[in-house]
C-alpha cells in the first residue's frame, strides 16, 4: 500500500503537465481548420467566401463578333502610272511622257487568286516628229500633243511566289482594258498628218506582266507592276469625223511587233506603276 502512494505521488506532476499540451494541440487544430478557408490571391489574403463574392460580380467576358465575309474578301487601291515613252518608226517619231491615277476594287477569290478591276483617267504629253511625203516633195512636221484619256481593266492575278512569311509575293497578272483618248494638238501644223481633224481614238487590248507586293501592315499592301515586262495585244480605232482608221500591233516587252519586224524595235514604254492596296 505504502508503494502505491509513493508511485501516485511521483506520477502526479506529470499528470498536470500534460493536460494542458492535450487542450493545447486541441485549439491548434481548430486554428488550422480555420486556415484552411483562407486563400491568397495576388498576394491579397482572401477567405473562401469572399472569394466567391468576388467572382459574382466579376463581368462576363467581352466577346468579339466576327468579321464579315465581305471585310475579309474586299479590298480596294490608288495606283500610279508614270511613263516616259519613245516610238520610232521609218516615217515618224515619238517621245514623251505621262501620268496617271488609277483607282481600284478588288475581291480575293481564294489567298492566291484575286479578281478586280481598275478604272481612272491619265494626262499625256507628246512630242512627235512626221515624214510626210507628197507626189512631189516630203516634209517633216513636227507637233506637240496633249492627251486626256480614261481607261477600265478588268484584271485577274495568281500568285506564285511567297517570300519572307508571307510579307512579298510575286504575281502573274492578266487583265483586258478599254479607254478613250482625247488629243489636243497645241504646236505644229496638223495638216497631212494623223492629227489632221481627229477627234478622239478608242484603245482595247489586253496585256500580261509581273507584279511584286509587299504587306507592310495587315490593312495595307504595297505593290508595283513591271509594265517593261509586259506581253499583250493592242489595238486603236481612230475617228476624223465620218471616217475612222484602225491598227492593231502584238506588244512584246512593251513594244509593237511592227517595229521589231522592221528592226526598229525600241521598247515603247520605259515607267512604273505603283500603288497601295487597302483592306477595309
């Protein structure tokens, strides 16, 4: 009996100790349930609840409608024509210059094939020099003219070249074309010349030649036409009050077949064409 007492009397501190580390661990483990529900998002400590406050009145996302088929398609430019020309034949001669402005409306088909059509008006002048001959003498007459003119081509273009991911591409460009031309002789004595009491010439033709382009943003694409590489056919009907004159030529290089025949081939036309195409 005696040592029982003695080992209840050794145990006792011990008892008391542990008690209180018992209700201790007990609190910690409530404090840690609590934790449990608290977040941290952005470096904001967060409990769970007002997380979900928050995601209540957080808006929808903003939805972007799509883009039209005809956005993607169109497409529309301002192209530039400047020529310096030079023809020379056995009984005439002629040189100068020219400027146009010609809009255009254009459809992309698929990514490489483009449909569209060209339309605007150009300001020509032109000096030039003609042997005339009569029954008993020959002169030359020399005289200067200023043309107005407006044109339409219809045009298709392939691409088939795709350089530097995708920024230039090389086309191959078909188009047909028709215009009026409306001369106004200012120097020189028209009479026995071609000039003598024309009104105005009707051109057609059509005409195949190389065009580079480069997009230097999504919206705007540059391009430039290689006219000096051009194969075509041209014709012109001339009208001198009741009576008209036709001629027709094969143009290679920019030049008339005629005068590559009769070894006097110079290119007719030496210029670039340049423009800007935009979407919309």
């Amino acid at each position: 009996m005696r040592n029982n007492l003695l080992w209840m009397v050794f145990f006792l501190p011990f008892t008391f100790h542990l008690c209180p580390i018992s209700a201790q661990q007990s609190k910690d483990d409530h404090i840690a349930d609590g934790l449990a529900s608290v977040v941290t998002i952005a470096g904001e400590t967060k409990t769970a609840e007002a997380q979900n406050s928050d995601s209540a009145n957080t808006p929808p996302p903003v939805t972007v409608p799509p883009v039209p088929l005809w956005k993607q398609k169109l497409y529309y430019g301002y192209n530039f024509d400047i020529y310096f020309h030079h023809d020379s034949r056995v009984d005439s001669r002629e040189n100068g210059w020219s400027f146009a402005l010609t809009p255009e409306l254009g459809w992309r088909l698929t990514e490489k094939v483009h449909l569209g059509m060209r339309f605007g008006g150009s300001y020509a002048n032109t000096r030039f020099s003609f042997l005339v001959t009569e029954i008993d003498t020959s002169f030359t007459a020399d005289l200067r003219v200023h043309h107005g003119s407006w044109e339409v081509a219809p045009y298709m273009r392939y691409k088939m070249k795709s350089l530097f991911n995708d920024k230039v591409g090389i086309w191959l460009e078909a188009h047909l074309y028709t215009g009026m031309d409306f001369p106004r002789v200012t120097e020189g004595n028209t009479a026995h010349t071609n000039y003598d009491g024309l009104r105005h010439s009707v051109t057609y033709g059509f005409q195949v030649s190389p065009v580079i382009t480069y997009q230097f943003n999504p919206k705007s694409t540059f391009q430039i036409f290689f006219s000096i590489l051009s194969l075509g056919y041209s014709g012109t009907a001339y009208f001198y009050g009741d009576r008209r004159e036709y001629t027709n030529d094969v143009i290679i290089f920019s030049g008339k077949l005629s005068n590559l025949i009769a070894n006097q081939f110079t290119p007719g036309l030496y210029g670039l064409r340049f423009g800007v195409q935009k979407s919309f």
